[in-house]
C-alpha cells in the first residue's frame, strides 16, 4: 500500500511537472564541430532539429564573412530525435559528417528545440 501510494505521488508530481514544462519548450544552439548536450529532468521529446544557417550572427565569432553570407541553407534532422527522445540527456557532434551538408563553405550550427516529458 505504501509503495502504491508512493508510486501515485510520483506519477502526480510527474504530470504537474510534464504539464508546466510542456507550456516552456527547450531551444539548444549548438555551433559546428561542437558537442550538442540536452539535459531534461525528466524526459526529452525533440520537436524540431535543424542543422545549417539562417541568420549571420549565431556561431559568428571569429568566423569570416564568407562563411556566415548563406542564410537561406537548412535541412531538418531526424536523428537527434532518434538518439535522444526517452532519454534525460543525451549528446551529439554537430558537423556535416553526421548531419550531411545542406550548404558547402558555410559554418553551420544545429537548433534544437525540445519538451520535458514523463515516460
């Protein structure tokens, strides 16, 4: 009985929990040949993930111009969600030998954006 007790409080605070994050999403930019971390109390849902360019001041530091013009070069990316969802962390290089390459000679960086969820 207690353990069932136990159980519901924790499935309780769990929805509580699913519920006031669900209405906060996640978003996690990560610059090329870099580690992407996402971190999630309870469980991680990828809701978006696209890898490329679409402005020249994200990842620009110390970067030429050359590299930052193309802002219109992005695709979506399926396997983050694949490597992280159910998961409380996980983490991934962001380069174009894992993500293929949507833009050659640009500096790229992957956006992330994910919910906390229970299980």
């Amino acid at each position: 009985a207690l353990f069932l007790t136990f159980s519901l409080i924790v499935r309780i605070g769990c929805l509580l929990a699913t519920a006031k994050l669900k209405s906060m999403h996640f978003v996690r930019v990560t610059c090329e040949h870099s580690m992407a971390h996402l971190r999630c109390g309870l469980v991680i849902s990828i809701h978006s993930a696209d890898f490329g360019r679409r402005d020249q001041s994200t990842c620009s530091f110390g970067r030429p111009d050359s590299e930052l013009r193309n802002t219109e070069c992005f695709h979506h990316v399926s396997l983050i969600a694949k490597r992280c969802n159910g998961k409380n962390s996980c983490s991934m290089r962001v380069s174009s030998l894992v993500f293929g390459d949507p833009c050659y000679g640009t500096y790229k960086y992957l956006e992330v954006t994910y919910f906390c969820q229970c299980k």
